[in-house]
C-alpha cells in the first residue's frame, strides 16, 4: 500500500507546489476556453484542479490500487467526472477540456513541481 505521505506532500513546500500546478491547470482550462468555448468559470477551474489533485492521491493512498495503469486510468476517469460536472456547453467541448487539462496534469505529475519545491522550502 503507498503511503499517503510520499502521494501527498504534507510540507509547506509541497502544499505551496499543489498550490502551483492547481493555479496552472486553472489557467489552462481557461485559455482552452477561448477555443473551446466550454463556459468555465475561474471558480469551477480552480475547484476541478484542486479536487483532481485531492482525490486522485487519495485514492491511491487509501485504497491501495494495483490494476494495471491505474495511475493513468483513474485519473482519466476523475478528470472526465469532474469536467461533466463542472464545466458547461456541449459534451464534446467539456471533453476536449477534460482531456486537455488531464495531459497537462499527466504533464505535471512528471515533472514533479511540488517535491522541487518543497526540497528548497526548509522546513
């Protein structure tokens, strides 16, 4: 089973890069806005960027998963979920957002902001 604390980072360093990649997400949803047309608000983007990156560790953590890509498979489906219900205008438009904003978290997640940041934070 992972351990929460390696999937979360419960440092200020680690919150503050969370913090970072949920604000570029954000940004993301809405810049896709413009060519989409998917009617987000900066409220519903900043909330489906920061549920994705709560519940995904989460879940992981908790639950203790070992199908196979998982690590790609549930947060597709969280990504898609929360675009469905967040996000306005036609299915297609909430889809394309969903995926975009999903490869940038995959982007993210490779890169690997909030543990850089949290090794120059000291604690």
């Amino acid at each position: 089973m992972a351990d929460l604390f390696t999937l979360i980072p419960f440092s200020l360093g680690g919150i503050i890069g969370l913090l970072i990649d949920v604000v570029v997400i954000t940004a993301v949803l809405l810049v896709t806005e413009k060519f989409l047309a998917h009617e987000v608000a900066l409220r519903n983007s900043f909330i489906m960027g920061f549920i994705a990156y709560l519940i995904v560790p989460l879940v992981f953590a908790f639950a203790g998963i070992s199908i196979p890509f998982a690590g790609i498979i549930v947060p597709l489906i969280v990504w898609i979920a929360l675009g469905e219900v967040l996000l306005k205008g036609s299915r297609a438009g909430r889809l394309k957002a969903a995926a975009v904003a999903f490869i940038v978290y995959l982007a993210l997640s490779m890169v690997g902001v909030p543990g850089m940041i949290a090794a120059f934070i000291p604690v």
